[in-house]
C-alpha cells in the first residue's frame, strides 16, 4: 500500500511542479488563469497533504 502512496505522491509533486513552472514563465497571464491555477494547485496541496499524513499512519 505505501508503494501506491508513494507513486500518487510522486505523481501530485509533478504536476505541481508543472503548475509552478508554468506560472513562473508566464508573465501575461490573465486573472481567470491566476484564479484556475491557483485553485488546482490548491487542491494538488490538499492531496499531497493528505497522501503524506496517510503514509506516516
């Protein structure tokens, strides 16, 4: 079980890392794709969270 835990772990850290990349090379990014991106990346956060606290229990 801590094998899954780690791959969806790993695999939230990605597209986390996607979504800061992405809005550290974008210097004209509209408000609504602030407000989408941030949101997403909210919930990646959430997840993350989640999944860590699950693997230490």
């Amino acid at each position: 079980m801590d094998d899954k835990i780690n791959e969806a772990i790993k695999y939230y850290l990605l597209k986390r890392e996607g979504l800061m990349n992405y809005f550290n090379n974008n210097n004209n990014l509209s408000v609504e794709e602030i407000i989408e991106n941030a949101e997403e990346l909210s919930i990646l956060e959430y997840k993350i969270t989640a999944l860590q606290v699950a693997l230490e229990n």
